[in-house]
C-alpha cells in the first residue's frame, strides 16, 4: 500500500512547496458558497458608520469597547448605531456581551483573518500579472 502525505491546512509551508501544499485563493475561483459569505462580510463593511465602527472596536486598547464611548464619536442617534453594530454582529465581525446597563462590544478575530488571506490573495495576484 502506498504511502500518502496528508496536508494539514493552516500550517506554514517550506517556500519550495507553498504552491503544492497550501492552495490560495488565487488557485481556484470562489465557489457559491465562499463567495456568498464574503459578500455578506463586504455588504457589511460597505458602509462608512459600520467600517468606522469596526476599526474602533478593533484598534481598542484591551479588545473591547462600551457602546457608551461608540456613540458620542458620531453625528446619528444612539438607535442608529446599536442598528449599525447589528448589521456588523450578524455578519459575524463583532460580538458582544450587555453588563448591567451598556453593552460590551469586540471583533471576531477569525472573520478579520479570513477577510485577510482573501484580500492578501488578491493582492498577490494583481502584484504579479
């Protein structure tokens, strides 16, 4: 019986290998599916509240933030940005916890990371045709 290597993904790869054993997305066009869960990232971060609120929430000191020190840096109702931060927690970007009174908000780092790989791949891509 012959032997057979498998791939673990997420590893790092030796550079002499990188193409043969972690495929980018740059190998293979998105199927439905990926391509139908990055557009709701995108759909969510297509808006210039939301990607304002997303890059406060993760550049925070400690990874967290209260919607009570959210509000105040924009110009719209306090409903508006809790519908805002919605739309951002459905899209699975943030997450967030109420204590007491206010509620607690931070990004989800694996979404961030799987928005990362996509955009680095395209840029690869682009960089060398």
């Amino acid at each position: 019986m012959a032997k057979q290597e498998l791939v673990v993904l997420g590893q790092s790869c030796e550079s002499d290998e990188s193409d043969a054993c972690c495929p980018g997305l740059v190998t293979a066009p998105l199927d439905e599916d990926q391509a139908a869960d990055l557009a709701k990232l995108f759909k969510a971060l297509g808006d210039p509240v939301r990607l304002r609120l997303l890059s406060m929430i993760a550049s925070r000191a400690g990874g967290e933030v209260c919607v009570c020190d959210l509000t105040p840096a924009f110009d719209l109702s306090q409903p508006t940005i809790s519908h805002h931060l919605k739309l951002l927690r459905q899209a699975g970007l943030i997450d967030c916890e109420r204590r007491g009174t206010w509620v607690y908000y931070w990004v989800l780092p694996a979404t961030l990371d799987r928005l990362a790989v996509f955009l680095k791949a395209s840029q690869t891509a682009e960089v060398g045709a």
